[in-house]
C-alpha cells in the first residue's frame, strides 16, 4: 500500500496493508493523508483523509466509483492534498471511515456487497 502524508513536508512510503492501522494512528488528525491499495494494478482502491472527512474511490473494471453514504449529489468544494476539489456531497465520509474500508479492501468482492458505489 503506498501511503502519502501532506504536512508539514510531503512525505511518500510504502507498507502493508496490516500496517494501516499504526499508520493511521501516527499521522496527526491535522494532517492530510493519500492511501492507494494495489497502485498500478488492474483494480485499485484510493482513500484520502483529511481533518474532518475521508473519500473512497476505486477502481474497478476499468471504471471509477466513488463510495456513497446518501443519494446527496450536490457537488461541494473540499481540500483534498491542499488542493480544493468539487465532490458529490453524499460522498463525503466521515474521517475514520476511508481506513475502515481501505481494511475491507483485501476482500474486494466483501468491500463492493457492504457500500453503495457510484461511478464518477
């Protein structure tokens, strides 16, 4: 799993995915934080955390979904790795959430039956 930390310097490592865990449990809750599951593989899954919310995004079949919590499709602006980016607002999870699924991902076929996808 790459693991990618904005603030106060960018940092960019590799660990297993049994590591995300302590990982996430080092990483100051002010602190931007990329995670990629299986990066430059056919399917991918890519969780970003920021202070106050997460976002899930995988890919699959060669198609982007983003994870749903409510039908909400309103786009709203977020940072994201210090950037602000416009994102539907029914996709905008809580902060602990884009790890909880990251764990899941090792099953995919688990990930996918317990979340509402949608494409992007």
């Amino acid at each position: 799993m790459t693991v990618e930390v904005w603030g106060p310097s960018y940092r960019h490592f590799e660990v297993d995915l049994s590591e995300l865990s302590d990982v996430y449990r080092s990483i100051p809750s002010d602190t931007s934080l990329g995670l990629t599951l299986d990066d430059g593989e056919g399917d991918c899954v890519i969780v970003t955390v920021e202070p106050d919310f997460s976002t899930v995004t995988a890919l699959r079949d060669r198609t982007f979904y983003n994870l749903q919590l409510t039908d909400d499709h309103e786009e709203v602006e977020i940072m994201t790795a210090g950037e602000e980016i416009h994102w539907p607002k029914g996709c905008i999870l809580p902060r602990e959430m884009g790890t909880q699924v990251l764990l899941e991902a090792a099953d995919r076929d688990v990930m996918w039956s317990n979340h509402t996808w949608v494409e992007q």
